[in-house]
C-alpha cells in the first residue's frame, strides 16, 4: 500500500508475541513504528508529534490509562486476550477513536490498522467484516490454486493460501457461494510466508486489498458483507 506520507505507529507491551509480529509487518508494509516496553505514557506524553496510532497490549498493564490519548489525530487500540468469559471476539468501537480489541488475530489487527489510517475518500472510516472462513480459487501469475477467504469487507480480505505471491501482485479470486461464485479482483498489499507462518502467529497468506470491481461484482459484495456472509437476507 503506497503511502506519500509515512503513518506513525507506537506498540506499548512487554514482549507480546502478537505485538512483536505486528510491528514487524507494519515496518515492511511501510509504517512507522515504535516499541515500548516501559514509560509509554510518558514518551507519548512528551512527543512533538503525536502517533496517528497507539496499540496497547494487555501485557503492558494498566490498559485503561491510555484512553485519554484517544482523539481525532490519535487512535487507540488495545489488546486483550483469555475473555472467555466474556464470548467477545474481535474489536469494538468504545467511541470513534477508540477500539478495544478481545482475541484478536495478526491478520485482523493489520487490516485494522490499514482501514484507521487509510480511510475511503467518503469519509468511512472502517466498513463491517465478516469473518470467512469461505473457499476460494485463486489465480495469480498464471497459476491457479486452492485457499479460503477470511476478514472479508467491501475493500478487501485475508487470502489464506500455501504460496502468497509478493506486495502488488494482481490477483483474482472466485469465492464460492453456493450457486452464485463472486469473482472479485485486486492487489496483494502484505503478505505472511509459510516459513513466517509459526513465528507471526498467522495462517501463510495475503492481505488484499480489491480493485476495479464490476457492478455485478460489487454489488454482491456489498450484499454479502451486509448481510453477515450471506447472499441473500434469506439465506
């Protein structure tokens, strides 16, 4: 994803897996980014230039002191993990500039960061997802392959396949919905290798984002992530 201007991300944990993967895929992507493990308020605190973006893992204590840094040039996303009891899963908007993300996955908090600060020029901030899990066939450089479609919103996707191809590759993908295949087009944006796979904590695949859709094409889309995965309301 081409940025003229780069984007500044800070992390506050204290040697959190996710984290550590997070800010790895950040950087390659193109993002600025920061670790702290100690005295994070306090750096922000006296920064010059405020983060466009802090993420805060449960490992980092005292999540809620960080709320306050929350506005419209600073959003805050936490990371908290083990709410079983709770049934939660994925982030939810405590209020527009903040999220709290329970039992979130690497693919998720990238796609996440991507639709915060890359928002569609009508002023969406971040459009509904579904969580997937649906079979598609993927071709790419003239090969065609098996893989399954996860995280999917009107802009893009999680690919998850054996061999990702690099950042801007074109790739087209046939979802599978019952009777009615969706073929949906667009670039790979970053991408998870099978020998990265263990170490970010991620299925290898490729976070896509979808362009130059036909109407047909679009609209489907549009009905499908609307209606939670389905095609139609009754089915």
């Amino acid at each position: 994803m081409p940025m003229s201007v780069s984007k500044k991300v800070i992390l506050c944990h204290k040697g959190s897996a996710m984290c550590q993967t997070a800010a790895s895929v950040l950087r390659r992507i193109g993002y600025e980014v920061e670790e702290f493990g100690e005295l994070c308020e306090e750096h922000i605190s006296q920064s010059q230039s405020p983060p466009d973006i802090i993420i805060v893992d449960q490992s980092y204590g005292e999540i809620e002191s960080f709320f306050k840094f929350a506005s419209p040039a600073t959003k805050v996303v936490t990371l908290e993990y083990d709410r079983n009891d709770s049934g939660l899963l994925g982030f939810i908007d405590l209020t527009e500039h903040l999220l709290r993300g329970f039992n979130a996955k690497l693919p998720e908090l990238i796609m996440l960061v991507n639709d915060l600060l890359h928002p569609k020029p009508s002023g969406i901030r971040r459009k509904p997802r579904v969580p997937g899990g649906f079979s598609c066939r993927i071709r790419v450089d003239g090969r065609e392959m098996e893989g399954h479609v996860f995280n999917l919103s009107e802009d893009g996707a999680f690919v998850e396949m054996e061999d990702p191809p690099p950042r801007n590759t074109e790739i087209n993908l046939s979802i599978d919905f019952t009777q009615q295949p969706m073929e949906l087009s667009g670039k790979v944006v970053w991408r998870v290798l099978p020998e990265e796979s263990s170490h970010f904590r991620s299925p290898p695949g490729a976070g896509v984002n979808f362009r130059n859709l036909d109407s047909r094409a679009h609209d489907m889309l549009t009905r499908v992530v609307h209606n939670k995965g389905r095609v139609n309301n009754d089915t």
